[in-house]
C-alpha cells in the first residue's frame, strides 16, 4: 500500500487530471450517458470531485455512509463544465487544506465506515483508486467524442494501487 504521503501526492495528480480533461467536455453532452450505467456526464464529473470531499469528510469524522460520495448537494455544481471545475476548484482546496493541517500524516485514525471501522489509511487509498479510476474513464468518454484528452495519466500513474483491470465494468 502506498504511504498516506505517496496517496495524497496522487490525490492531487488525480484531481488535477480531471480539472484539465473535465473542461474538455462540451457542455451539450454534459447530459449523455455513460456506456456503462445510467449516469450522465456531469453526474460523473461531479463524482470524481465528490469522492474527495467526501474522504476530507471522513478523515474529519463523519461516518462514510455508502452514498456518500454520489450525493450532490448543489445540482448548480453540474449545471456546466466551469460549474464543475469550480467545484473541483474548491474540493482541491478542501484536500490540500486537509493534507497541510492533519496532525495524523499516517492516516492511522480509525473511522467508522459502511463497511466496518477502518483505518484512515485504507479509505484514503480506497479514494485515491476511486477518482484515478474515474480518470481513465473521463479519458474514454473524451475519445468517444474525437477529443484528445488534455495529458492524459498512464499507467505509471496507477502503479501500486488497486485499480480494476477493465474502465468500465464488465
């Protein structure tokens, strides 16, 4: 397992990585589907942040209830590209802030989750995969439409962590 330093370095190469290939969307296909559930575009943009906030959530105290990172709490957040971005914006804030003021940089905290207490340090790792993952399928979706994805992340950018083999599920 990568240390919580290594995870939070990739946290934000992730992050980052969906600001840049998120904005790449047109808006109009903002509401097409993905081709492996029925989630919109913008559903999934918003996702990728949200599962980031919701791991600061977590690592604050809050119970990680399963719905947790698929809830919107403002449909104005996916309402457009630069909405998305700009919620992106600031959950990169709220992750870095995290990073910079926890006492606990070996995310040894024990938290209670869904799935049993768990250490800080799996569900840390457990978001890091989460929006990689998301990543690889932003870049997809981006290829589905004639668009080269803006530096898009390889494979040694997954390296170490336990990525599903496929982009999309089955």
């Amino acid at each position: 397992m990568l240390t919580p330093a290594q995870l939070n370095e990739r946290l934000q190469l992730y992050i980052d990585a969906a600001l840049r290939m998120i904005s790449q969307m047109p808006d109009d296909q903002l509401e097409t589907l993905t081709p492996s559930r029925p989630r919109t575009y913008a559903r999934l943009a918003h996702h990728m942040f949200r599962i980031c906030e919701a791991f600061t959530e977590v690592a604050g105290g809050k119970f990680f209830a399963n719905a947790m990172p698929g809830e919107v709490h403002d449909p104005a957040e996916m309402a457009s590209t630069a909405a998305l971005t700009a919620y992106g914006k600031r959950v990169k804030a709220k992750v870095e802030n995290w990073w910079a003021s926890t006492p606990d940089k070996d995310a040894r905290a024990e938290v209670d989750t869904y799935y049993g207490k768990q250490q800080l340090h799996e569900v840390m790792e457990r978001a890091t995969w989460h929006i990689g993952q998301h990543t690889r399928q932003w870049v997809m979706l981006l290829g589905l439409h004639g668009i080269a994805a803006d530096r898009p992340l390889g494979d040694a950018d997954f390296a170490d962590l336990p990525m599903p083999k496929q982009v999309w599920d089955g």
